[in-house]
C-alpha cells in the first residue's frame, strides 16, 4: 500500500509540474491543456481496459456516472487556469489542503472519529495553509488561488466518489471518456487566445496519458482501502514534491513564506498519519 501511495502522490506533484512548465513557458493555453489532458488519459485508458478485458474471465462492465466526470472535468480546467499565475508548489499545497478540509468535513459528518492528536494534526495543516495566503509581497494571485481551491473542492468529491466504485480501472476509464464533452465544451465557450505549440502537446499528453491516467486508477484503488481522513492527508506530501519539481524544472525557488507554510503543513500531516497508526495499534 505504501509503494502504491508513493507512486500516486509523485504522479500527482508530475501534474503540478507539467502543467505549470508548459503554461509559465507559453506553450499551451490552459483551456487546450486541459483539453488534451483528458482525451490523451481517456485514450491510455481505454486502452488498458480493452487489455485488461481479453486477460480477464469475468470482465467488469464500465460503470457510467456524469457526475463523477463532472468532478474531474471541473478540477482539470480548474487546475489549467489556476496555474497560469500561481507557480507550481503553491498551486500544489492549495489544491491538496482544500482536498484535506473538504474529505476531513466530509468524513467527520459521515461519522468518522478523530482523536485529539488527530484533531491537532489537522489544525496545524490548515494553519500551514492560512499563513501562505496571509496578507503580504509574496501571498499568490489571490483570484487565481481561489480557481485552485475550486479544482481541489471538485477532486475532494472525486476522491470520495471513489470509495463507492466496483472497479478502478473501468471507473476511471469512464469519468475520463465523460469528460471529454464537459471539457470540450468548457473550451468552445471560455478558450480565449488559443496557443499550442508542440512542446505544450507534449507536457499535456504526459500529464493525461502517463501521469493522470494511470495514477488516478491506483488512486481509486487506494481511497478504497483507507479512511477519508487519511486519504485527504497524505494528499498533502504532494505540494513538498511540486515545490521541489518546480525548483529543479522551472526554476521557482521557494520562498522563505513558502518554505515556513509547507513544513507546518507537513507537522500536521505527520501528526494525523501518527494518530491513524496509533488508534489501529490501539484497537488491535
């Protein structure tokens, strides 16, 4: 399980990067990335499906829900806009701290109990998090971060629909088929000063056929073995990932404001990953 969410989360920070490297470099609009993006991941997995279904016995059957591929056309676009003013750490620590309030609200309303470490663990994130955006010359585009918590609110109710899905494979395969139109015609109305140049095609077929496609399968697999609050948190190892991906491909040297809200946010994650361990040892 553990090499399973390691791969995960470094597909996920390669999303932050991708994106952002093909956006702070003009080769791409975000409207035509996201576009890409989501017909290269409905591609792979179609084809991994088809695949998968020769080798199988009892194949499962694709379980259609626009809903779901609601969710994951509104955190792609979301995601694209976002990251054309804020670099990709920030964007990152954004996305997946609006993940951890909106699963831990969720899953506390849903009758999942936390213990007080639990609980201080989660503040200390969240805190991490308002001190990132307070007041200040190095707070993000304000606007912009608001874009990317929409796109974390909308991947907070994706990864919850997850835990309710037979098959990973055939799920995914159907929210990213799905999505398709619902982006397609987020582009035709919003898409303004269409840019594509072939290293900006590259950067989003990577992002959805290598680095969405696959991990949002192992994604789904993951959410399915483990309680909310625990998937919403170590969602949140993702932003150190992007911060250090930005650094070394984009060159966005964190700054000191960035560097103090990220290990706060990291206290907190060790904190609520701890008291999950403690309370199974507890319980066992």
């Amino acid at each position: 399980m553990l090499f399973k969410i390691i791969i995960a989360m470094l597909a996920f920070a390669a999303n932050s990067v991708l994106c952002r490297l093909a956006l702070v470099g003009q080769q791409i609009d975000p409207m035509s990335f996201s576009l890409l993006r989501v017909l290269s991941g409905a591609v792979v997995l179609m084809f991994l499906y088809y695949a998968h279904r020769r080798r199988s016995e009892n194949p499962v059957k694709i379980e259609w829900n626009l809903k779901n591929a609601i969710y994951l056309a509104v955190y792609i676009v979301a995601f694209s806009i976002a990251y054309l003013k804020i670099n990709a750490g920030v964007g990152a620590l954004l996305l997946f701290g609006t993940v951890q309030l909106s699963m831990m609200a969720y899953g506390i309303f849903h009758g999942e109990k936390i213990n007080l470490m639990c609980g201080i663990g989660l503040v200390v994130a969240v805190l991490g998090i308002l001190f990132l955006l307070l007041p200040g010359a190095n707070t993000p585009n304000l606007f912009y971060s608001l874009i990317m918590m929409i796109s974390g609110l909308a991947w907070a109710a994706y990864s919850i629909a997850g835990k309710t899905m037979r098959s990973p494979l055939s799920s995914t395969l159907a929210n990213f088929v799905l999505a398709v139109p619902v982006v397609s015609l987020g582009f035709v109305l919003f898409a303004k000063d269409v840019l594509i140049l072939p290293q900006g095609i590259v950067l989003a077929l990577l992002s959805g056929g290598l680095a969405s496609s696959g991990a949002y399968i192992l994604w789904y697999s993951i959410v399915q073995k483990i309680d909310r609050i625990t998937a919403s948190t170590v969602q949140l190892s993702v932003p150190c990932l992007a911060i250090l991906g930005g650094s070394l491909f984009i060159g966005e040297m964190p700054n000191l404001r960035m560097i103090v809200a990220t290990v706060i946010v990291l206290v907190g994650i060790l904190l609520v990953i701890f008291s999950s361990s403690h309370k199974k040892t507890h319980h066992e």
